[in-house]
C-alpha cells in the first residue's frame, strides 16, 4: 500500500469482482445501486437542473471582490462539456452537483493549477473511495490495472491519497433532504423488491387442471402499491410518472407539482450557497481576502413565487395552468 500526498485520482475503472474484503467498506459497488423507482427518482429528480439551459437571458448574479481571480476559477471549469461561458459554466457545476449529491450524497472537485497558462482548472472526480478525517478528505483507491495498447498492462497498488484542503471543493446534501430521501427509499427499496410480487399468488397450473380459478384481485395488489409509492413520496411530492391516473384530482397534483419543484430549488439555491463558500474558501489561497456569492436571478423560479402560488392554489384563487405553466416552463 502507498500512502501519500497528491492530486486525486480522477478517472479509473474498478471492476467489483477484484474488490477485496477491506476495499468494500469504501467503495459503493455496482449492486449498490439505486433500483427501478429510486432510479427514476433520481432521474425525474435532477432532470429540471438541466433544463436551465433553455433561458435566454442571464441565470445567475455573481458579486465578487476579485473579478479577475473569479473568472480563473469558473472560467476553466472541466464538467462533462467543454469550458463554457461563466454563466453557463454555474449551471453545468449545479447540474452535476445536484445529481451527485442525489445519487452519492456528496460531490467533489479539484483546483488544478496550469503555471504555464496561468488558469485554474476545476475538475470533478468521484466521491466513491473519499472519506474525511479531521478536516482532511483522504481518497481510498484499491488495486488496480492500468491497460495501455502501446505497452503491457501495468498493475498498481493500492493507494491513500491524502488531498490538499485548500484545493478540494466539498459539496453535501442538504440534511432536510437526506432524511426526506431516506425515508422514502426505504419504501421505494420494498416497492422494488415486491414489484412482481403478484405473480406469486397465481394458482399452479397441472395436468389435472390447466386453467385454474385464481381469486387473487390484481387490481387491489396494484392499488395497495400505489397508495403505499404515494405516501411514500409525500414529502418530496415525486407523482412515480403516473400522469393518467383517473383516482387523482388536479388539485392533488398541482400540489404535489409545487412541493417538488420546491424542494428543486431549495436544493439549487442551497448548492449555490455552498459553491459561494466554497468559492470563496479555496479562492483564499490566490487572494486571502477574496470572496464572491452567486445567486439565481429572476429568469430562475424562485421558491418565494411558489410559496404563493400554493397559498392562491389553497384559497382557489390561481387556475392549474398557471400552476402548470410555472412549474415546467419557467425554467
């Protein structure tokens, strides 16, 4: 084992079948996984982040005391896409910090100092392997193969990279959310775990008798699942993708539509207050007295319109298309 200080290790494969005993305790195996409903959770959850993308004017207000240390530190951004404009580069940050935090529940980035160039590049790498230890995060990687197709594979180690804290951007799931989550996928784990439940209850068939009589009602089996997908996801307001139920009102789903985009945007705003702290700290090691906050800008909705239109809604004072509107196209 090697232990030192480094750069993270920001892109490897590790196949679980070579993970050994003490590597599982670190690293979130493939079977780990979320299943069907949480999947699609996750994914219904952190799709709106990425449609910030279609507004036209500009997204987000940056105030800083050092303009020429904040373009280096977001104008070099490396997420999935190229380096983008500084606007578009904090949407594409929280797109991929919401649905880090979703999934894993943590996010991280890394300061990459270009002395040639003079840029700063911020460059996301995994949080499956990182643990923090006494304000230090500690990446745990296990043995590995490096393939190349020039030269024979090379066999590494396994390696503790202690990481440098003033370069290392850290980003948590809010803990309001954390515990909506967790209650919920605990329905949602046993929804999955039962989803074909109903076929058990099918009568065998024999020689004797090839078309049994089956008394099993499906339709209550596939109500009680329905009920149970609904309070399950109360708090969060998900609807499961049920959009043509005839046993729901527009008045319920209108309801259910604000508090999920609400807890959208309380998500949002809550990442782009720690990318201002976090900003803000790491920028410290360029200008000790450097500081910026960033902030959505009214072409974002904003969780105060929602609250109102849920108390217009309660007194019957707001149509559902208006409702409706706000929620999927005001992006």
């Amino acid at each position: 084992m090697k232990i030192f200080r480094d750069k993270p290790l920001f892109w490897h494969h590790q196949n679980d079948a070579d993970l050994e005993f003490i590597d599982r305790f670190l690293i979130k195996i493939e079977r780990e996984r979320p299943d069907f409903n949480r999947r699609m959770f996750n994914e219904d959850f952190t799709r709106s982040f990425d449609s910030m993308n279609h507004r036209g004017g500009t997204l987000f207000e940056i105030v800083s005391n050092d303009n020429e240390l904040m373009q280096k530190l977001l104008g070099n951004v490396k997420t999935r896409n190229a380096p983008h404009l500084i606007d578009k580069s904090i949407r594409e940050l929280i797109v991929e910090i919401a649905e880090s935090l979703i999934w894993n529940e943590r996010a991280y980035f890394f300061l990459l100092d270009d002395t040639v160039q003079e840029t700063i590049h911020v460059v996301p790498f995994s949080s499956s392997g990182v643990v923090r230890l006494l304000g230090t995060d500690i990446q745990w990687i296990p043995k590995r193969r490096e393939r190349h197709w020039d030269r024979d594979d090379e066999e590494h180690p396994r390696e503790i990279r202690i990481l440098d804290a003033a370069k290392v951007m850290r980003f948590v799931i809010p803990t309001s959310l954390k515990h909506m989550l967790s209650a919920q996928n605990r329905t949602l784990a046993l929804l999955d775990k039962n989803q074909h439940g109903g076929i058990n209850f099918y009568a065998e068939v024999t020689h004797e008798n090839p078309n049994p009589t089956n008394h099993f009602d499906f339709r209550v089996w596939k109500d009680t699942q329905e009920r149970a997908l609904y309070r399950a996801t109360r708090k969060t307001g998900w609807s499961g993708r049920n959009y043509d139920s005839t046993k729901r009102s527009d008045f319920f789903d209108c309801h259910r539509l604000i508090r999920f985009r609400r807890n959208q945007l309380l998500l949002r705003d809550d990442i782009l207050n720690q990318l201002s702290v976090e900003l803000s700290r790491v920028g410290k090691g360029y200008n000790s007295e450097f500081s910026v906050e960033i902030s959505a800008t009214d072409e974002l909705p904003n969780v105060a319109h929602l609250n109102e239109l849920e108390v217009r809604l309660a007194h019957e004072e707001v149509g559902f298309n208006e409702i409706i509107d706000y929620c999927y196209n005001k992006r």
